[in-house]
C-alpha cells in the first residue's frame, strides 16, 4: 500500500499541507496578535472597566461598569464635534484624493516629457516628515503668508488655520496633497493592467481621450480605486498627526480635532484610558460600516 494513504501526524495535523507557507505565515500572523489584536482587544476590555493608570506592580480594583464610559463619550460635545470633523476631512479628502490620483497617473502614464521627474516630484512629500512638510504650510497660509498675499482682499478672516470653518477643509488639503504620491503610483501600477488593444478600438468606434479615459481607463482601475478609497478612508479616520502640528491641537476651539487626537488628550493628557479605548472602539466600528458601504458601492460591478 503507498505510502500517501498514511494519515498525518501531529507536527503534519498542525503544519497543514503546505508546512512551508505556514512557518512563513506565522512570523506575520504572530505580528498581527501582538501589535493589533491585543491591543484592541485590551482596548475593548478598558472601555468597559473603570480604567485608570496606577504605579508599576500596584494592585487595585478596576470594576464593570457596562456603557458607562460609552455613554460618558457619546454626550460629550468635544467627541461629537470630532467625529463630525473627521467626516468632514473625508468627504474632502476621499474624493479629492480619488480624482486628483486617477487623473495624474493617467497623464503620467502617457508618453510626456519630464515624466521621471515628475513621479518623483509628486512622490517627495509623501516621504518626508510631516514635521517638515508642515512648517512650509504654516508660512503659505497664516495670517501673513503667501496665499493671503496673492489673494489680497479674498483672503479670509481669520486666517485658513484659524478659522473654525476653513481649517479642517485646508487639513483635508494638505493630506491629499502629502499622500497623492503614494496613491499615484497604486493607480501607475493598475494602468500597466490596462490592455492597450481597449484604447485602440475605443478610438476607432470615434472615442476622444476624455471618452477613453472614462470608458476604458475609469473601468480598467476598478480594483485599485476600491483599494484607495478603502486606504484614504482608513488613514483619513487616524488623523492625528497634521491637526495637532497645523492647528495647535485641533484649534479654533475644536474645529479641527479627530476623533484619534481627542482620544489622546482624552486617554494621556487627562489620564482617563477608559474613556479614550471606548473613543478608540467607536471608531474602529465606525470605520469598518463606513469601509464596509464602500467596499460594496465602489467595488461593485456595473
């Protein structure tokens, strides 16, 4: 009898049939548990506790509490107008992001000239330190900066940074513009999937460039749209980072606070955990309906 009706042993019933994938798979999945999962999970675990740091190998109680902590988050005014502002950087920024993307990459896709050049232009500020990055933005739109210099008269008043209707629209700005590199290359990938033959016969059924783009090109990208949707959305929702640098930390009076940075004033700044894991909860359920409602509108099939 051949050897392969021989049932598996233990190390076989554990490694599966591909043991090499497996021992290559678990470094990461191990990655996964420890860096997310538990996190999260002790996340979750704090926002039903009344959580609070104590002095290393000190022992205390820390009881249920239920939605207490929840309930503490949802009425706070500070929280709700943070997840109102970070809808209102995603509705700029998501779309904005998609457009600006999609239609760079296909013009840099194209035989141009200073075509390098410009790939690595548009790829420069993703790489460089948002500490960096934002000093240049400071001088371009305060008080006295240039924008308000070329614009004169237009400028507003207050100033883009300042002013708590205008400065979580000039955030949701400077991010599309920080990360449009990284998002272009996505779509320069994507384009060298789109088989040429489509474009020649759209031009000769009499298709222009504008026709042939939003009939072969929009199409042909489908699966990378969906992907930087889903990767805009996710990173819009973790902002962090640019208001607490542009704005001093969400200012005018909260206009430009993320729900990420009034989880840390929150959880860090005035010691409350609790509360700051049950800020961090909501959003993770907040993120997964909103990437979820684009994963079916967007990567659905026409």
């Amino acid at each position: 009898m051949s050897g392969s009706g021989r049932r598996p042993g233990v190390v076989g019933r554990i490694l599966g049939e591909h043991p090499a994938g497996t021992a290559f798979v678990t470094p990461y999945v191990v990655f996964l548990a420890a860096v997310f999962a538990y996190p999260l999970g002790f996340a979750v675990y704090m926002s039903f506790h009344d959580y609070f740091f104590t002095a290393p190998g000190a022992i205390v109680e820390r009881p249920f509490v239920g939605f207490d902590n929840y309930v503490t988050v949802l009425s706070d005014p500070a929280v709700r107008r943070a997840f109102g502002n970070v809808l209102v950087f995603l509705v700029i920024n998501v779309p904005l992001t998609v457009v600006l993307s999609i239609g760079l990459a296909t013009a840099l896709n194209s035989a141009i000239r200073w075509r390098t050049f410009f790939r690595v232009s548009y790829y420069v500020p993703y790489v460089t330190a948002s500490v960096a990055v934002v000093g240049v933005w400071l001088f371009l739109f305060n008080a006295n900066g240039l924008v308000n210099s070329v614009l004169g008269p237009l400028a507003p008043d207050p100033s883009w940074l300042v002013n708590s209707t205008l400065a979580m629209p000039t955030v949701a700005i400077y991010v599309t513009w920080k990360q449009l590199g990284f998002f272009i290359l996505l779509y320069l990938a994507a384009l060298q999937n789109v088989s040429k033959d489509l474009y020649e016969a759209a031009s000769m059924d009499g298709a222009g460039r504008w026709k042939s783009f939003l009939n072969v090109t929009v199409p042909g990208v489908r699966p990378a749209t969906t992907l930087v949707v889903l990767l805009a959305t996710v990173t819009g929702a973790n902002l962090f980072t640019e208001p607490y640098l542009l704005t001093g930390g969400g200012g005018p009076d909260g206009a430009s606070a993320s729900p990420v940075l009034v989880m840390y004033q929150k959880g860090i700044e005035q010691g409350n955990p609790d509360i700051g894991s049950a800020i961090g909860v909501l959003l993770v359920v907040g993120v997964l309906m909103l990437a979820l409602a684009e994963r079916r509108f967007v990567g659905r099939e026409d």
